[in-house]
C-alpha cells in the first residue's frame, strides 16, 4: 500500500477544494481559455497544497513524492484537466530543480513566493523545433560579465500568458548536447510589466482550454548569471530529474478517468433504448470491465514508479512506462464513454467531450508516446543508447 490515512486526509481535503473552488467555474474558464491562476494558486498556497514536498524553510511540507501523488491524484477528479495541468506545473514541473538544487537566495526569492501562491511559475523546454528532442534546443544564454544574456524562443508553455517566471532550460556553452545547457530562472515580468526583451503570444488548443499556453520569445533578455539553477552544464540532467516527476504527476491525474466511467454509468442506468436501460447491454458491461482494469493496473504502475522513486532509485523507465499507459488509456476511456453516450457525448458542454479534447494530450505532452518507447527500448537494451 502506498497511501496511508494521511495521504487519504490529503486527498479528501483536495477533493473538497475541486469540488467547492475548481468546479463550480470550469465551463466559465473553459470559454476564457484561461483560469485566473494567481486567485487560485492564493488560495491552494494559503492551504499548502502548492509545497507538498518542498522544503520547510521556504514554506513546504517537506513531505516525500508520495504525497504530491496523492494530491495530482485528487485534482485529477476536476470537470477539466487544464487546471490540472496548470497546477501540476507550478508544483511539481517548474519547481523541482529549484528546490533541490537552487541557492538559498534563489529560492527565497522565487520558490517561496511560489509555494505560498503569490508568483505562477512556467517550464520552458520545448522549441518550435524541438519538442521531445530536448538535446537539440536552439535557445541560448551567453555569459557578459555577471549576466546571462538569453535569445530564443520556447513554446508550448503552460501557464505561460500569466506566469511571472519561467525555469528556463538553455545552452551555456558549446559541446555535447547533454553537457552544455544550464537551468535558469528568467522573470517574465517585473515591477508589474512585461521583462525587457521577453514577448507573449498565445496559442489557441485542441483541448485543455482551461489551461492558457504561449510562445515566448527572448531577445536579449538579461538575467543574472545568480538565478542560474546549481552547476553550469547540469542543466540536462536536472531537467530528466524534473521529467520523472512530471510523468508521474500526469499519470497520477489521469486516475480521476474513473470518475468519467462512473458519470458514464449513471447516464446509462437511466438511459432507455429498445425498452431497458443501455447499462443493461452486455457488451457495455463488459467494457467498462476492462476500462476498470486497466485503469487499476495503470494504478499499480504509478504506485509502484512512486514507491522506487521516493526510495532514492532510477525510475526512468518505470516513469515513461506510466506515462504512455496513461496517455493511451485516457483516450480509450474517453472514447469509450463518448461512444455510450452517443449524441449527448458528442455535445461541446458534455464533461465526456470535453475529457475526449483534454485527454488527448496525455500522448503528446511531456514526452510523446514514441518518445516514451524510446526510453523503455533503451532500458530493455534493445536500441544503441546513442541511437
């Protein structure tokens, strides 16, 4: 077992927040195609939501990944995943890096007022050109006394049309790929206005529409060589550090299909076809068999993922594994529950449509799918490392 009645209470506390402070304005930040993620991220910071596991000093729980899974679990019961995704961000996408390997002063100063609410915090990784291909990133920060001056640009960035800052992965140097970027805090505003050098443009979606993404771009933006993240060069490695977490956080959210099943079902009970309820269909019954068990083995993957990792081991392929069973399963249940529920799946306003478009991404973000079996072939040793 990997929950014990503490992480239960978590759970149910977060629970009772999506229910009172998400839900009831997902449809109305759905159509704005944006959440007000610092009113919100006030509010989770001011219950301690946003700290899970990091540090006492800067405001933390100081609690193991064990329990950011839990909470990531319970706010995958959300009516959209966007707010997810957003928050999943800000606590277990952006901050990692900082809180474990940042200085003390780099960490007062934005993993603090991150984990209380008060700043919204972005990931910048993938370019127009590469996405899953991390090692070839374009974006540069040139060392000019003691600052780095960075051009280029990042995209696909949650949370990125709000966020005061952005934990940005760049090349500090020339050489091997994976030798030479660095992890640096960039503040996308200051003093209130936009960074000097820094442009926004947003990027309408397929899905997730609750969660706002951007381009940004940078032009010569300065940033002190202080608010790079640990080691120059370390860069790369701490970013696959950050991936682990960020692959079982969004496995983790996708749990909450189970809550898609069961409003499924009860539309099915009451839903009459040729003089009985469609839940009486057999091969309905059946589906939502697999779908469940499924859905309890993906459990069991994460869980175990889970257990390895807070234990200090190497669970990258445990991880990826997770991450594609997810990104797959979320789009069977999805389709599933939309084919029982025929014309009224297919309405824009039903949760079963709007799950349909959120979690599509799962194959995509963070990592496509064939990314993942990459990862996984490698591990099994059955592709050239350097392939």
């Amino acid at each position: 077992m990997l929950y014990t009645n503490e992480h239960r209470e978590l759970m149910a506390s977060i629970r009772r927040f999506v229910e009172s402070e998400i839900d009831p304005f997902v449809d109305e930040w759905e159509a704005a195609e944006f959440f007000p993620a610092h009113e919100l991220f006030r509010k989770m910071g001011q219950l301690g939501f946003l700290g899970i596991t990091k540090p006492e000093a800067y405001g933390g729980m100081g609690l193991d990944f064990s329990y950011a899974l839990a909470a990531a679990e319970a706010i995958g019961y959300a009516r959209a995943q966007g707010v997810g995704m957003g928050i999943g961000v800000q606590t277990n996408m952006a901050t990692p890096a900082l809180a474990a390997f940042g200085s003390d002063a780099l960490r007062s100063e934005y993993l603090a007022p991150s984990i209380a609410g008060e700043l919204v915090a972005s990931i910048g990784v993938s370019e127009q050109g590469a996405g899953s291909d991390v090692a070839s990133l374009k974006t540069r920060a040139r060392r000019d006394g003691d600052d780095y001056v960075i051009s280029g640009s990042k995209m696909w960035i949650t949370n990125g049309t709000q966020a005061d800052w952005i934990c940005l992965l760049c090349n500090t140097a020339e050489g091997a790929p994976h030798r030479n970027k660095s992890l640096i805090v960039v503040p996308l505003k200051e003093g209130g206005k936009r960074t000097r050098g820094v442009e926004i443009q947003k990027i309408r979606k397929f899905g997730m529409w609750s969660s706002d993404t951007a381009q940004v771009f940078f032009d010569e933006v300065r940033v002190p060589v202080r608010n790079r993240i640990g080691e120059e060069g370390m860069g790369f490695i701490y970013q696959m550090k950050q991936f682990q977490e960020e692959r079982l956080d969004g496995a983790a959210r996708r749990l909450g299909g189970i809550a898609l099943i069961d409003e499924t079902v009860a539309y099915l009970r009451q839903r009459q076809a040729f003089g009985k309820p469609l839940l009486d269909n057999q091969f309905i019954q059946y589906k939502f068999a697999e779908l469940k068990t499924e859905l309890e083995a993906l459990r069991s993957l994460t869980y175990r993922a889970t257990l390895a990792y807070i234990q200090g081991e190497d669970v990258i392929e445990l991880a990826s594994m997770a991450k594609l069973k997810a990104g797959r399963l979320g789009r069977e249940i999805a389709d599933w529950c939309m084919q029982f529920q025929g014309g009224m799946g297919y309405t824009w306003d039903n949760r079963v449509s709007r799950a349909y478009r959120d979690y599509r991404l799962g194959s995509i973000g963070g990592g496509a799918d064939e990314v993942m079996m990459m990862v996984i072939a490698r591990k099994m040793g059955l592709m050239d490392m350097g392939a």
